[in-house]
C-alpha cells in the first residue's frame, strides 16, 4: 500500500504529463484540423478543452453478497490533441456499499484517453479506457485499478454538451469491499449523467444560408 505522500506525488506526475503534453501538442493542432460543420449550430462545434462534472451511481462486485447502489460524483478537465482523441484527467467521490455489512467512502483518480466516434455530430459517441489510484477516505488505504468506458453526447449548443457514461473499473486488488476472499480482484462499476463545458481555439465561420444573396451574388462585377 502507498501512504498518502507517495499517492500526491503520483498524481502531481500525471497532471504534470498532461499538462505538458497539452502545451507540445498546441502547435500540431492547427485550425484546420476542424473542418467539419454541424448542420444545427452552422459553426465548427466543440472547443480544443473542456471541463466535466457529473453525478451517478457506483455499484460494487466483490466478495461480499447483497451489493447497493450509491451516489456517486465526479469532475474533471480533457484536453483534445485532435477532434477525436482527448486526454483527460478526473477527480472521482463514491461509495462502495453492501446491505447492512459494509458502507465505505472512496475517492479515485483517473487518466484515461478517449476516442469521438462522431465529432462533428450534435450526437455522439465515445469510448475510454485508462487508469487510476484508488484511495478510501482519510487515504486509510489505497491501490491501482485500471477502467473502461463507454457512453454518448446530446450537444445542447455548440459548447455546452449532456453526456451519459458508464465504466467498469477493476482493482488490482481484493480487499476493496474490508474481505480477502478467492483469488478474483474486486471490481465496481459506476454510471453517470453531466456536462461537458468546451471552450479553447475553434473556428467561428458561419454556414452561408440557401437563398440568401451574397455580396458576390447581388454585385456582380460587369465589363465594360
């Protein structure tokens, strides 16, 4: 087990790749890249950042019989190194929680990578993977776990967008739930409805409307 020293110096790691890699990957991303319109918004949709929070449950599968359902919340930022791909980085709060045995309160911290199905789309999909330290409250104990994902977008407008999202996360390790049993690590799922806040460098060209004159159309140039 990590004492809770070793725990910030390993998140302080990552965010500090991610933060890196964000300011070598600016000058590759270029404007171009986003080429593709949506028919709704006529504007280049979705900003090279974003901000999440959301709000679900978590639901454990472990040793212990009768598993519940509890609250569960998360924030976190992503940073797209192309309109398909982001890095992302989360703060997660969450209880693992079996009927009238055991009620624990646990936080996690992930990395995950994420891939857009449908970028340019008002709806879209995507799917995730990555992985995370698993910490329960006060850092009484902690561990690794990796995580997978998958959910969909509803764009609300060209910045603002709805998700829902659920992810298996699996432990490496078995005493998540206080009980060693078996030889299976502990796993847990965690399912959620939020929002994604973008913002960051995007086009601004607006879609030219059918029928409508434009200057080259109402003027044109007549030779003499």
């Amino acid at each position: 087990m990590m004492n809770s020293t070793k725990l910030i110096q390993t998140i302080s790691s990552l965010l500090c790749f991610v933060l890196c890699y964000s300011a070598f990957s600016q000058q590759a991303l270029r404007e171009e890249d986003y080429k593709g319109y949506n028919s709704r918004f006529g504007t280049i949709v979705r900003g090279q950042n974003a901000l999440v929070a959301g709000l679900g449950a978590s639901l454990p599968n472990g040793d212990l019989s009768n598993p519940e359902a509890e609250i569960y919340s998360h924030i976190g930022y992503k940073r797209f190194l192309s309109p398909h791909i982001n890095v992302n980085v989360g703060f997660h709060k969450f209880n693992i929680a079996y009927k009238d045995v055991y009620n624990e309160g646990f936080m996690s911290f992930d990395m995950n990578l994420e891939f857009h199905l449908l970028p340019y789309n008002g709806f879209n999909f995507f799917v995730f993977g990555g992985g995370g330290i698993n910490a329960s409250n006060y850092f009484k104990s902690t561990g690794y776990k990796v995580q997978g994902g998958s959910g969909f977008e509803l764009l609300i407008t060209e910045s603002v967008g709805f998700i829902v999202a659920g992810e298996l996360n699996k432990m490496f390790s078995d005493d998540l739930d206080g009980l060693v049993s078996g030889d299976a690590d502990d796993l847990y799922w965690r399912a959620s409805f939020g929002v994604n806040f973008y913002f960051g460098k995007r086009s601004r060209k607006k879609k030219i409307k059918k029928g409508v004159p434009t200057v080259i159309n109402s003027n044109p140039i007549i030779h003499q």
